[in-house]
C-alpha cells in the first residue's frame, strides 16, 4: 500500500542571484546530457582504433547508450514520487560523473559500452527535472524565459557535440570527450544542492511496478536495438531485426494493457487523456525527428561528398545557435501573452523553408551558401520547443509534472532515433536510385559522358581509372539528389505538423503562467 509524506506547501520562486545560479546550474547539466548523445559519433573511428575493434562494433558506444537512455527517461515521473525530485536529480548528475569518469579509463569495448549504458541509464531523469526544477523556480508569468533558458541548451548541444568531439579527439584523445563532463557535474551538482537543497518535494512510497517495468525494458530496448541496427543489417530482410521487431510491438501491447490496468503504473499513460498533453507531445516529437534527421543527414553529406573535414561540417552547423539565443528569451517573455500554438506554426513555417532552402543545394554550393539556412534555423527552434512545452504541460496538477515532462521527453528522444534511422536510410535509398538514373546516360551516345571520359583519358587516366573517376561523379551527383529529396519531403511533412498543434486547446490567459502551475 502507498504511504505518502506529509503534503508541501507551494513553494516561493527563488529570485534574485539564486534563480540565475539555479538555471545555469540546471542548465549546464542539461547541456552536458544532450551533448553525449552526439559528441561520442564523430569520434567513433578513434575509439574503434584505440580499443582494436572494428568501426562496426564501435557504434555500440552509441546504441547502448540510446537504449538505456530510452528506458530511464519514462521512469523519471515514478522514481520523483518515491526519492523526491531535487534529491533525484542530484543523484542522477552524480552518477552521470562516476559514469563519463569510467568511460574514460574503460580499458577495451566490453567494458566501454556496459559504463556508456550505464551512463545512459542514469542521464534519464536528468532532463525532465531540470524542466520542472526551473519551472519552480520562476514566477508562473515567467515560466516561459524558464523553458527559454531550457530549450537553448537542449538545441544547441547536439549541433556543438560533433563539433566539440571532432576538435577533442584530433587535438587531445577521446577519453576527453567523456572527461570534460566531470568539472560541468560536479559545478552543477554543487550550485543544484546549494539553492535546491530546502526545496525537496513530497515523497510516496509507491510500490514498484515490476512487471511494468519488465515490459518497458523489454519493448524499448528492442526498439532502440532495431533503430541503431536496422540500416547495418538490411531492415527486415534481416531475421535479427524481425524478430526484434515482433517482440517490440507484442512487448508494447501488453505494457499498455499492463499500465491501464495497474494501480501503481511505472508510467503514467493517463496523461494522454489530456488533449494539450498529447496534441504537444507528439507535435513536438514527430518535429524533433524530422529536425534530428536533417541534422544528421546535412552534416554526412558535406564529410562524405563534399570534401569537408569534421571540424568544417561542425562549423557550418554552429551558427544555428546565434538567433536561437537571441530569440528565446524575447520568446520566453512574451509566450504568456501570445497564444503558443502561432508560435509554434511560425516555427514549422520557418523550419519548412530552410528545408525548401537546402532541397536547392547542388554540388558547387559554397560554404557560405551552405550556411544561410542554417542561420535562419536558429529562428524556428527559438519559436520551437517553448510554446510547445507550455502546450504539453499546462493545466498539470503539482505531482504530475515530472511524469509528464519525463513521458514526453522520451517520446523526443525516441522520435529522435527514428528520424535518424529513416533519414539514412531513406537518403541511400534514394541514392541508389538516382544512381540507377543517372548511369543511363553515361553511354556512347552521350556527348557529355564521352567529352568527359576523353578529357580524363588525355589526362593520363586508365581505362578503368576514368570509370572509376566517372562513378564517383554519378554517385556524388546521387547523393545530392538524395539529400534534396530527403530535405523537400522533410519541408513538406513540417507544413503537414502544423494542424496538429491546432488540436491543442488554448491556453487560459496565455500560456506561459499556466504550464508552469503545477510546478509550485
């Protein structure tokens, strides 16, 4: 049986030095999450060569990290009720730091991938209580600068990671990408315990929901195995996929069946009785994996194609940061007067059209052109995550806030993951395609093929070495095509998003006092 502490009252916002200390406490640690989800994948060659294994068995850096991360996430709502959600954050940010700290000594891959799973495990509750942590601390009229200051770090970090990791591991070594977490955690953790420390909330000591948790680990980590694996392994012509497939949808079933009906569920589907809760969640993840696609895609296109470094294709990526600070305070301040769902159609708008805007890019595209519509990004993600948070999280009663913070971060983060598989997928797919296209025209009917293999042949070319020349063309040319494709129909499916935000019931009196209720 449930037993509860005695109710806390609603807590004063902090002011002055604590609040600004406090965000950038939580922030720094949001910051240091998200930029591990991405910061390791440039630097997988280097890990794979150190520890003597191949670039294959390298990516399980990643996967086991999204797979553990993926379970944790959902659980945050159920481990706030029963440890209090200031002193589980402190936790989660302490092990996060034992965790980077043994990454980085780890001695071969075994033992780097179980210490980056068990980093991913304990990162789980870290984001959706630095959401509703920096919810409490702000007056409820300016809870939307709170998740101003929230969603900078929560953007920005995966577009610095690569660029972070690619600079860290050819100017020092890779262990240094897991290091650079411990001074970060333990400023954070130390600032979060000083103003926190007096503002724990109530605790319950919810029974634990062991088979809801067994299924929950069951169908998400098959998931997460079958998004990190299923290009590598041919998607379901694969029997290691398929299978993993049907366990995950069968596993899901029953988990719903199981959280219904359970008195104590390990997660809290009733949300999803809540029309703003679901219409946001899912706007805001169907969003982010289209938005995670492209940033994956535009930065492999320009390493692998068009002849720029790491560290180049990391600096074509950094400029979307510039407007997004800009614009999300001013964003912040203004979402409780505005109505959040024009915030966020301006936001699909805008991501739509720097979409439209890379779908023109061709093969002499210089890097300056490259960066102009990545630039103008920085305007829809400050008009992006805000307005939809305050859609997800209004009208929540106090208990509810981290359940629901945690539900819908997992669905990011898992949608995040799909976007990625699809996009890299879908792009080689269509390569192929064009591929396929294009190599008709390389004939001797051809004016231009010909022109073009008897200019590389008077260059002192072989035979084969012209073809060789002439392939890698058609497949450069591929690819671009591809990219274009990839990118036209992600502008498209943006501008579809749209009424979805519309579901959403208007905010009483502006939304930004309101999805912050339930944080005091």
């Amino acid at each position: 049986m449930a037993t509860a502490s005695p109710a806390a009252e609603p807590l004063p916002p902090l002011e002055g030095s604590a609040r600004i200390w406090g965000t950038i406490a939580l922030s720094a640690a949001t910051f240091m999450n998200v930029l591990d989800t991405s910061i390791a994948n440039v630097s997988l060659p280097a890990i794979a060569g150190d520890l003597g294994v191949s670039s294959t068995q390298g990516t399980w850096v990643i996967t086991s990290f999204a797979v553990s991360n993926a379970i944790a996430v959902p659980l945050t709502g159920w481990l706030t009720q029963r440890f209090g959600p200031v002193r589980l954050f402190l936790t989660s940010v302490l092990l996060f730091i034992i965790s980077s700290w043994l990454c980085g000594l780890a001695p071969n891959m075994t033992m780097l991938i179980a210490f980056r799973a068990l980093q991913g495990f304990v990162a789980g509750p870290m984001i959706p209580l630095s959401q509703t942590l920096l919810l409490s601390s702000y007056p409820r009229a300016k809870a939307g600068l709170a998740m101003a200051m929230w969603s900078i770090t929560t953007l920005v970090a995966p577009v610095m990671g690569p660029l972070l990791g690619g600079w860290i591991t050819d100017n020092i070594s890779w262990p240094w990408i897991f290091y650079i977490n411990i001074p970060v955690g333990l400023l954070s953790a130390a600032i979060t315990y000083g103003i926190y420390r007096k503002r724990e909330g109530a605790t319950r000591k919810v029974p634990i929901d062991g088979v809801g948790l067994a299924l929950l680990v069951i169908w998400v980590g098959c998931t997460q195995l079958m998004l990190d694996k299923g290009k590598e392994l041919d998607w379901f012509h694969s029997s290691v996929i398929l299978t993993l497939a049907i366990v995950a949808v069968v596993g899901f079933c029953f988990f719903l069946i199981w959280e219904l009906t359970d008195k104590h569920p390990v997660v809290d589907l009733s949300l999803f009785k809540r029309r703003n809760f679901w219409s946001g969640a899912f706007a805001t993840a169907v969003a982010y994996g289209l938005f995670f696609g492209n940033v994956v895609i535009l930065p492999l296109w320009l390493q692998q194609w068009m002849g720029y470094t790491a560290t180049q294709a990391g600096m074509i990526m950094a400029p979307v940061g510039l407007l997004a600070i800009f614009f999300s305070p001013i964003v912040g301040l203004t979402v409780g007067k505005i109505d959040p769902r024009r915030y966020a159609t301006f936001s699909f708008l805008v991501f739509a059209l720097v979409l439209w805007m890379r779908s023109n890019f061709n093969t002499s595209a210089d890097f300056g052109t490259i960066m102009i519509p990545t630039i103008i990004q920085g305007v829809a993600m400050a008009f992006f995550f805000i307005p939809l948070v305050t859609i997800t999280l209004s009208g929540l009663e106090p208990d509810r806030i981290a359940a629901a913070s945690g539900l819908s971060n997992f669905l990011r983060i898992t949608a995040g993951a799909v976007g990625t598989s699809i996009a890299t997928t879908v792009w080689e797919n269509r390569a192929a395609l064009h591929h396929a296209q294009l190599v008709e025209s390389v004939n001797q009917g051809s004016a231009a093929a010909n022109s073009a293999m008897a200019g590389l042949a008077s260059g002192g070319f072989s035979a084969e070495q012209v073809l060789g020349q002439i392939n890698r063309l058609v497949d450069q040319q591929s690819f671009m095509l591809a990219a274009n494709d990839l990118f036209y129909g992600s502008a498209v499916l943006f501008l579809v998003l749209i009424p979805l935000v519309w579901l959403a019931k208007p905010s009483r009196g502006g939304g930004g006092a309101d999805a912050a209720a339930g944080a005091h």
